[in-house]
C-alpha cells in the first residue's frame, strides 16, 4: 500500500470493507477474538478488498500512529486467522509512515472461499455498514450461492 492509497482511505467513512482502529491490541484473548471477527466479516461481505487501518481515530480519522508494533506481527496475525477462521482469510499486513506516524494497514484480499466462519463461536459475519454482526440464514444461503456452493436445483422442495 503506498501512502496516496492509504490518504484515499483515509478520506472515507468506516463502512462494508473499511475499519478504522485506533490501536494495535492483539495480546489479550478477546482483542484476537474481535479482530478476527472484523477480518471475517470484511472477507464476508461482498465487493472486493477490505482494509483494516491501525493508528487512526475512527471517529475523527485522525492519525495518531502506532507507539510499537510487535515483530513477526504479520505471521502473528496469519496465524489468529488460520487458528480461529475456517476457511482462513487471505490477507497482508504492511506498515506505512504518513505524516511521521507509522499507521498499520491490513489488507484483506477478495476471497473465493467464501463464507468464512468462527471456528469458536460456528458463527458466520458480516458488514452492517460500519459494524460488524452475524449473518442470517438468507445470508449465508445468498454466499453460499453466490460461490457456487449451493443452488437451488440441488435444494429439496418439502410439500411441493
């Protein structure tokens, strides 16, 4: 991601493949939890790439950097996702300096396996908007078709 990609990004409202975070917390049990769901939900949704941007005020879309990033931070993040999502989710971490602050970019890549779920939970998400929440049944019939997973020729009609 170069730093004219990332102003673009910045220009816009959190919505169905953009999330602002103001910090890089994925140390605790939960944040992993929540950030993984963010990352399904963004994969789940359709329409292209989704990035998730750390060290910027969601609300404001100020940037206030990132004080410290982990090392190995993106095997780190590939191995949550492969941990907690089934199918795992294709994506990139890269770290770009925009006005002296490091600002961390996740990438997450159109994925053609979708839908992606919670391996805990077994639930499946999706972008309302700028939230994430889990998917309905149609939902989830409307991936499952639209990937070719599912289709109605190969679904029993009951009481016909």
């Amino acid at each position: 991601m170069n730093r004219q990609k990332l102003k673009q990004l910045l220009k816009q409202e959190e919505g169905f493949k953009l999330d602002f975070k103001l910090k890089l917390g994925l140390e605790l049990e939960s944040e992993k939890k929540e950030f993984v769901k963010d990352v399904i939900a963004i994969a789940n949704t359709p329409g292209g790439r989704g990035y998730i941007i750390f060290g910027v005020a969601d609300q404001t879309r100020n940037i206030v950097g990132l004080e410290e990033i982990p090392l190995h931070i993106e095997e780190r993040i590939q191995q949550m996702i492969a941990n907690r999502a089934i199918p795992p989710v294709p994506v990139k971490w890269e770290v770009v300096v925009l006005e002296g602050k490091k600002v961390g970019v996740v990438t997450i890549f159109k994925s053609m396996q979708v839908p992606h779920q919670m391996i805990q939970t077994g639930a499946f998400y999706i972008r309302r908007g700028s939230t994430t929440d889990k998917a309905g049944r149609h939902e989830i019939a409307n991936m499952l078709q639209q990937f070719g997973m599912l289709s109605f020729e190969n679904v029993p009609c009951r009481h016909s």
